[in-house]
C-alpha cells in the first residue's frame, strides 16, 4: 500500500487567510479534508454564529471550485467539546478510512506554509522513516510584518503517523520525532487580521475552551490595540492568555 500525505483543517472560525493557507499546502498533500463544525464547542461562551457559518461556506465552496477531487469535505452538525471532536475525527474518520502507515498533517485555517520548504521534506515524510515532525512557528502579530516565536512551544508538531491518539491532536507522546530545522517554519496568521474586530470575536469563542487555557478578555484593548510599528519592541508582555509567563519574548520585525 502507498504512504499518503492526507492534510486534515478542522474548521468552524475561518477568517480571512483559509483560502492561502490551503493554497500554501495542497501540493504537499494528496488529500485535503476540511471538517467544518456547524456549531462552536460545547464550552464556547459565544453562540452559533450564521454569519460566520455563511462566510465559511463560500470561502470553501471557492477552494473546492479550485481543488476538486482533491478536497474532502465534511459538515459535521453534531455539538461536541474541543476534545471530543479531536476524539471523533480519529476513531470514526482518520482510523476508519485511512491506513495506519499514512501521514496526518494537522493544518488551522490561519496557518501558512511555504510550498517550497514543504517540497523539500515530501520524500523524507514518505519514506516512514520518522513518526512525527515538528516545525518552527512564527505567531505574527496585527501586522504581516511583525511576528514572535510561540511563547509556550515554538516548535509546533504538524505532520504525524494516522495512528490513534486519545489527547489533544498535536500532543503525541513515544513518536519518533524529527524537528526540523530552524529556517524552516510556518506563519500563524492568527493575530493579523484586516478587521481587527474579528479578533476580538475570535477570543471570544475561544474564551475557556481552548484545551483547558483560560483566555485574558481585556487583552484586547489593553496590549492589542496599543501596538504600532514604533512601539512593537517595547511589548514583552504580549501574551493572551492568563497562565503563560509575564515575562514574553520581543516582537520581531521583519
């Protein structure tokens, strides 16, 4: 049987940067799937947004228009906590129709890769010869120009073995793993949006279900908005989220 690379974008907030990032990894991968959860997590403190869900519909109907057979989409209308989706797209989904020896890319729709740098690895990622990559992150930050490494881990594993895994879809423990190196990375566009009120939005979905993190609400106004160009290396403390340390990496710049 032929090892496959299958990418797998778990969907139900997609702003502005989906269609680039499916465009930055479909070469890389000979199937796509886009799970698109009709509701939010079950502990969201947001309600089902339409307007999102509409805006979610066309985004994807232009990258199916695009990518054809090579995209597999999926509306899930069922309710689920983070880490029962997590739990249901591996058992029912990724177990059930894929083989064990094929690779999982685990992509977000604000992730965004660099085609050439993922050429490079695609006979290595083939071959079986490592269970589990990792990758450096680059969280950027209001401003395409303006980015940190990820407080918590900067190297972030996104491509791992279809084997089942009961935790958090990028924790996978007792994998051999190779980190790639440095200069090789991926952009996380989470932070940088054309309409900066779709962040706030964002946040709020995200507010105490994202995998346990307690989510800082009046980050917002209070580091957010207050960033600029001239000011961005004096923000030590740039992060969201309340359990992370006071102490934060500089912005970098471009």
């Amino acid at each position: 049987m032929d090892r496959k690379i299958i990418g797998l974008s778990v969907v139900y907030w997609a702003d502005e940067w989906f269609f680039d990032c499916v465009d930055s990894v479909i070469d890389f991968v000979d199937e796509l799937i886009i799970w698109h959860n009709y509701y939010p997590y079950t502990t969201s403190s947001e309600p089902r947004d339409e307007v999102q869900h509409e805006k979610v519909l066309k985004i994807i109907e232009k990258i199916r228009q695009k990518y054809g057979d090579k995209i597999k989409y999926i509306l899930n209308k069922k309710s689920y906590t983070s880490a029962g989706i997590t739990d249901l797209i591996n058992k029912d989904l990724l177990l059930d129709q894929y083989s064990n020896e094929d690779m999982i890319m685990y992509i977000d729709t604000d992730e965004i890769f660099i085609p050439e740098q993922l050429k490079k690895i695609r006979k290595l990622v083939l071959s079986g010869k490592y269970d589990q990559y990792k990758i450096f992150q680059k969280h950027y930050i209001k401003y395409s120009d303006l980015w940190m490494p990820c407080p918590t881990n900067p190297y972030q594993t996104f491509i791992t073995k279809n084997v089942y895994k009961p935790s958090y879809i990028r924790n996978h423990k007792d994998l051999k793993t190779l980190t790639l190196p440095d200069d090789f990375f991926y952009k996380h566009m989470a932070y940088c949006q054309k309409d900066w009120n779709d962040l706030k939005k964002k946040l709020m979905n995200t507010v105490n279900c994202e995998h346990g993190i307690t989510i800082d609400v009046d980050w917002y106004e209070n580091v957010f908005l207050k960033i600029t160009h001239d000011n961005y290396h004096e923000f030590k403390n740039f992060s969201y989220i309340k359990e992370f340390p006071h102490h934060m990496p500089f912005i970098n710049k471009e």
